[in-house]
C-alpha cells in the first residue's frame, strides 16, 4: 500500500496501531474525567504520534471541553500532517491559492480542509480575526466548490464585521445557497 493510500485510511480511523484503537476507546468512556480522558489520549499519541485518527480525538476533547487555544494548537498539527499527505507547504498560509484537486471526495483533501475551517472556526472564536480571515481566503481558493461548507463561516465573519447579529429582523433574508455560488453570494476575502 501506498503513502497516500495508508493516510486516506488513517483519516477514516482505520489501520491503528495496537494500542491506539483501545486508548482511543477508553478515552471515550472516560470523556466526563478529563484527566482520565486525556491520560488516555496521551498514551494514544504517545504510539501513534501525528495520526490523524488521535489528533481528531484529541482536538475534539478539548474543543468539547471549552479548551479553545489547545483545539487551535492540535488543528496546526494536523493541517501540518494533511499538508504532508498531500504534498503541500507545511505552513498553511505558503499554501498556493490554487483548487485542492479531490475536495468533494478524497479523504487526504477532504481532512486538510475540515481541519483548515476548523482552524479559521476557533480563530474566530478567539477573537484572532486575521488569521480567520486568512484562513477563510485559503478555503476559498482552495475549494471554490465549497465542499466543506467554509462560506457559512465567511458568511459569520462578514455579518460580524457589518456589525449585524443573530437578532437583526431581517426582512429579506437571504436564501441559503450551496456550493459555488455560496462563495459568489459573499464579498471577496
């Protein structure tokens, strides 16, 4: 098998190594003892350092758990470790703006993606509204067929910017639109 091949399966959970499966399984049961969930998670990246399976664990324990600088700090690892499956810059803002061949279907393309808007998610929340933005501008080139659904999140950040809110009564408001035209129906980057 294949490099590409072994990480496509690695994203779909699949082909852990001993070990990892378990500890990713006990870090499960033990989601209400975060101590005991993250002692778990440790011992899975302890054997399997940058798979993508325990890095989407343990962004998720600290998403869930309100911990928003670690899920950040867990989202860089893995746009690193998607960057390295694709062949792409390690740093994600060296990345060309250029359409991610595979967006609607192959899983190496598909997690650097996810991983890219959960990364521009948490810098929104963090108040780290360049970095959203860049981030954003990137999902844009990168997957002008918008895939991944990035322009709802442009949408959020524009809206923000504008100053509007969820309460606003809206007297026209806007269909929701899919796919390309969910980019073309908001401002450029």
């Amino acid at each position: 098998m294949d490099a590409a091949a072994d990480f496509d399966t690695a994203v779909l959970g699949l082909a852990l190594p001993p070990g990892v499966e378990e500890a990713l399984a006990e870090a499960g049961r033990r989601r209400a003892d975060p101590p005991a969930a993250m002692a778990a998670l440790m011992r899975a990246q302890a054997l399997a350092p940058g798979h993508p399976a325990v890095l989407i664990a343990l962004y998720r324990h600290h998403f869930y758990g309100h911990r928003l600088h670690a899920a950040r700090d867990v989202a860089r690892q893995a746009l690193v470790v998607g960057a390295q499956a694709l062949r792409l810059p390690g740093v994600w803002r060296h990345v060309r703006p250029q359409p991610l061949p595979g967006a609607r279907h192959d899983p190496s393309a598909r997690f650097y993606l996810f991983v890219l808007k959960g990364y521009a998610y948490l810098s929104l929340r963090l108040g780290d509204d360049v970095e959203a933005r860049d981030a954003l501008a990137l999902l844009r080139a990168l997957d002008p067929e918008d895939c991944v659904g990035a322009a709802l999140l442009e949408g959020v950040r524009q809206r923000a910017l504008r100053g509007g809110d969820d309460d606003d009564d809206d007297p026209a408001p806007v269909p929701v639109a899919t796919g390309a035209a969910a980019w073309n129906r908001l401002a450029p980057a």
